[in-house]
C-alpha cells in the first residue's frame, strides 16, 4: 500500500485506513510510539513494560550518580 502525507494544520499527517486499525486493535485512544531504523518510520502501540523499564532504569542511575548529577548542575 502506497500513501502520501495529508496536511493537517502546519503539519502533515498519514491516515491509516479502518482495516489496518482493527488488525492492529489500535483506536483514537491508543498512545502509539514512533521510532526510526534509519530508513523506515516506524510505528507501534505503546508498551507500558517499557515505560515502566525506563523510568525504574532512570531512578537506578540518579541514586547511583546524585552527587556527580547534582555538581553537573551547577
């Protein structure tokens, strides 16, 4: 399936058909994350593992590094 981009405001936007949606069990409603390979958009729903993941991967480094993190603050 080919596309072209639609304007939408000063942006440009891809509407993705009603099939496509219900395959993927996608709705308005659905936080999807965008990323790149480098050549290829790519886009998906969200995963709450991995944002759980990152935030407890966050916490881990600011308690290791408080004290290096707060001296680069200044």
């Amino acid at each position: 399936m080919r596309k072209h981009l639609t304007a939408i405001g000063n942006s440009l936007g891809i509407v993705i058909e009603k099939p496509i949606l219900e395959l993927l069990n996608i709705d308005r409603e659905t936080e999807l994350e965008l990323h790149t390979d480098g050549t290829r958009l790519i886009i998906e729903p969200a995963r709450e593992g991995r944002r759980k993941r990152v935030a407890a991967a966050t916490a881990r480094v600011m308690k290791a590094h408080d004290a290096t993190l707060r001296r680069l603050a200044k």
